[in-house]
C-alpha cells in the first residue's frame, strides 16, 4: 500500500517513508491511497482475536513494507498488560443510558492517562524501523505543539528510544496543572519540555513552520539528523487509533449487545480532529457506522463547518476545562476534506491555502452535503460540561473527565434532537483525575477545594472512591527538570540550542 500528499498526489510514498517524515515536504498530510476492505467475513474471523491481534491484522494490511516480525514485535511492545493495567487496552464500560444501548470506551488506561497513549505508545517503534528502512542511520528529532495530553503521552513513549530526540512546546496558560507537571518532571536523556507565550495554535503553528524552513532542516541534515513528527498529523499516530472501533465494535458483538453487521454511532470528543477520523477510516473499511458524533466545547468551529461548509478559525478563543479541544485549526480535517472531494489533491490545497492565508474557506455543497450527512456536529460550554460531569456521576454512577463530559453532553443533544436509537460507542478521553479541579467542583457539595493539584486529587479519591491511577499519584514526588517559556518566534532558537546545533 502506497501513501500520497493530500497537497499532492505526485508526492507518493511507502508506509515507512510516510511515518518516518510525518508530514509532506509540500505541507500536505500522508494519505493511503486505497483501503483494505473489512467485509462481515474479515469482521466474523476478527471475532476471535484479541486487541493486540486484531492491532496487528490492521497494521499488516496498511503497513505492507513491515515484516510480520516487525509488526510483532510493534505491537507486543505497545500494548502490554503492565502499560494498560489488563490485557485489553481500550476496555468498554456496558451502560444502558438515555434508554439506549450505550458503551463507554475507555481510552485512558496507559501510561500517562489520556487517549494519545494508544497511540503514542506504538508510534516510537513503527518510527524507528521506519527510520531504518528509510533515513540510513540519521537520528529523527521529534518536535511536538501539545494542548497538554499528546505532550505527556510522546514524551513517555519516545524517553530514552535510541536514535530519537523530542522536543515538546505548550502553552503556557493552555494546559491543567497536573498536564504542567507531567511534562516537567519527564525523565529521559533525549527529552526537552518548553513552555511558548501563545496558545495551541500558536504552537502547532511555530512548530508546521520549523518543519518546513529549509535552512533549519538542512542545519539538521549536515549533523545527520532529520524532523519528525508525533502530532496526530502523522500516519502512525492515525493508524493505531482505528484499532479500537474495530475492537470495540467486536467487543460489543461478543457480548451480545449488537449482531455482526449491525450498525453503531461513534461519539468523540473532537479537537485536532485525529481521533474521529480514525472512526470514520474505520467505516470507510467496512466497520458499519451510522454517524460520527462530533463534539466541541466553545471553540466550535468544527461545529459551524459541519452545518454550513464554511470554516473559519477567525473567532473567539476560549481556554476551557476541556484544554486538550481548544483548538481552532482542526489539522486532520484535511484529510477527510481530500477524501469528500474525490482525492483532489487541487482543491485540498486550494482550501488549506485559503485557510492560511485568510483563516477561512468554504467547501463545495457537495463536500458539505457528504460531510452533513454522516457527521453530526455539536458543542457545549464548560458549565454544561459540570453539569453534565455531575448528573452522570449522580445519576450513572460513572465518573467521567471533562472532555468525556462534552461528548455526553453533545450526544445527549444529539437524541433529544433524533430520536436516534442506535447502539452508540462513546469515546472516553481522560482520567478524571488528570482534571481533578474541574471534575471536583463539579460534583462535590459546594464546600471549598483545596489549594495543590494533589490535594483535589485525594479528595476526589475520598469522595468517590474512584481509584487514582499510579502514573498521576506518583507524580508528587518527583523532580521538576524543565521551567523554560520562550516567545513563538524564538522558538526555532530553542530547538537548535537545545539539538546544539545553533
Ligand atoms: C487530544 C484529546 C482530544 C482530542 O482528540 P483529537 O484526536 O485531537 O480530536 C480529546 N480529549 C482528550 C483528553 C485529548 O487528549
């Protein structure tokens, strides 16, 4: 299987060369160039395996320039029962909810307590033996912009990987702070963490710009080294994150709750637009999906798109307690938009220009009309997200982060709006605890919170009863190594002191 640019379709690459660059040299994204067909059979005979088999039967049908034994030996790395706490990574919590059947996917029991660990997990060794096949011995420089998760979960997945440095920027004021603390004691000799005066997109944006001066990758080059990346822009972080709505969707046949061929909806708690594009890669497969329920917090731009075709990032930011949504350039939609519009490579480019040069495009009624038609796109403000954090708790029994709240609260406009009966996967985010302040205030009795992050922590432990994850109870004790904060243009500076390569 073959890879090609969303910005250019001459540019066409293999799996490794995809993953190993991360991003097109033309700034457009990598895309397969077919799918592998997933029909009832290839569903039946998925029935019997477990995550890491049904991991690997994906991976072989993408990754097609691995060996078995590669891909082996990815997947036995990435996913094991000490990194995940079980033998099932993405674990489904059955619930009968708004009187449907209604499935809770928890994608936060790895290591650093947020979804991106699924992924980020394995990208670290899909990126080295991409490397080997393809960079002859150059060590690849990992320059992460993070809204406080993706940060953390490539830190711990790429620390102390040979031939591998990363570099990770986050805003300042963007993220909670138990998200600062995980980054800044992040052990690992090949580690930087900086903080950047901004906000997310101004990281992501100081970061595309990095990847693409020439001067700084050829800097690079002479002391053999090259950029890649670990945003959900690269194919390898995609990839891993269709994985699970398979899984799920068999988990949910095994247990009776749907039959084999049965259609599902998927909601997800949607920010930089990776994770339900996975789920919509998924359908296109064959999974049988009915809709992909889109949620937003108040930085609803996806939201707008999916009900008018016009997307525009010139607005209003917020910082919200959902931080890992606040995003306004929504980078994987690309990817869906190269899809919608036929694999025109002419009019993804066309819009992305028009995006960076006017914050603004508006797609065809074609495009809009297919995107409407599958997606449902929704919003909710962070005291919907209390409120919607307190009555699942009160009324479920079930705690939920806030970026999980957003979706729940979304899908629950979804049904009141439809009616919609259809068995629903919804896509949990976070720990709760990695959002202790918010989660805390939402359902305690009013009385007053503590002061230090670990502090909420144990009084929502004591109040709930909810186990606290040993990656975040752990992180008390340990050593700050990072304080730097840097302006967004001083940040190429950063990354060639911090390589020595200034
Ligand atoms: C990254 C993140 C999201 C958003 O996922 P995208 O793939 O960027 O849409 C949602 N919730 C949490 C907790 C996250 O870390």
């Amino acid at each position: 299987m073959l890879y090609n640019s969303t910005e250019n379709k001459n540019e066409v690459v293999s799996a490794s060369q995809a993953i190993a660059q991360g991003i097109s040299k033309d700034g457009g994204l990598f895309v397969p160039q077919s799918l592998p067909e997933y029909d009832t059979d290839v569903l039946q005979s998925l029935l019997k395996l477990d995550y890491k088999g049904i991991a690997k039967k994906v991976f072989t049908d993408f990754l097609s320039d691995f060996t078995a034994e590669e891909i082996d030996d990815c997947v036995e790395k990435a996913y094991t029962a000490e990194k995940f706490g079980g033998s099932n990574p993405a674990p489904l919590v059955f619930k009968s909810y708004n009187g449907n059947e209604t499935n809770i996917l928890e994608l936060w029991h790895g290591p650093t307590c947020a979804f991106k660990d699924m992924a980020l997990q394995i990208l670290p060794h899909l990126l080295t033996k991409s490397l080997k096949k393809t960079a002859d011995g150059k060590d690849a420089v990992i320059l992460v912009a993070t809204s406080g998760d993706t940060g953390k979960a490539a830190l711990e997945g790429f620390k102390d990987v040979e031939h591998t440095k990363i570099i990770v920027f986050y805003p300042e004021l963007g993220v909670s702070p138990m998200q600062k603390r995980q980054m800044n004691t992040q052990e690992g000799a090949n580690v930087k963490v900086c903080a950047i005066e901004g906000n997310f997109d101004d990281a992501q944006t100081g970061v595309k710009r990095i990847f693409t001066t020439p001067e700084i990758s050829s800097k690079l080059a002479e002391n053999n080294m090259m950029f890649s990346s670990a945003n959900s822009i690269n194919w390898g972080r995609l990839l891993p994150q269709i994985v699970y709505y398979i899984a799920s969707y068999c988990e949910m046949v095994n247990a009776g709750k749907i039959k084999l061929g049965d259609k599902i909806n998927v909601v997800v708690p949607t920010g930089n637009f990776g994770n339900i594009l996975a789920s919509y890669y998924a359908c296109c497969m064959g999974l049988p999906i009915n809709k992909f329920i889109c949620a937003s917090n108040s930085n609803n731009v996806l939201t707008d798109f999916i009900s008018t075709g016009v997307y525009d990032k010139n607005r209003k930011f917020y910082a919200t307690i959902s931080p890992s949504m606040d995003i306004l350039v929504s980078s994987n939609l690309e990817r869906l938009l190269y899809k919608l519009s036929g694999n025109s490579d002419t009019t993804t480019r066309e819009w992305m220009t028009a995006l960076k040069t006017d914050g603004k495009y508006e797609v065809t009624a074609e495009v809009k009309d297919a995107v409407s038609s599958v997606f449902y796109g929704g919003y909710c403000d962070d005291v919907k997200t209390k409120e919607t954090i307190a009555k699942m708790y009160k009324e479920e029994n079930y705690l939920c982060d806030t970026h999980t709240a957003v979706a729940i609260a979304v899908y629950d406009q979804y049904i009141s709006e439809t009616g919609d009966k259809t068995p629903t996967v919804i896509a949990s985010t976070a720990s709760p605890y990695k959002f202790s302040k918010s989660v805390l205030s939402a359902v305690n009795d009013g009385s007053e919170l503590p002061d230090s992050e670990f502090d909420m922590v144990d009084m929502l432990n004591s109040l709930t009863g909810v186990e606290v994850p040993a990656p975040l109870a752990s992180l008390k004790d340990k050593e700050v190594r990072f304080s730097d904060v840097v302006k967004v243009n001083e940040m190429p500076d950063y990354v060639l002191k911090a390589l020595g390569v200034n």
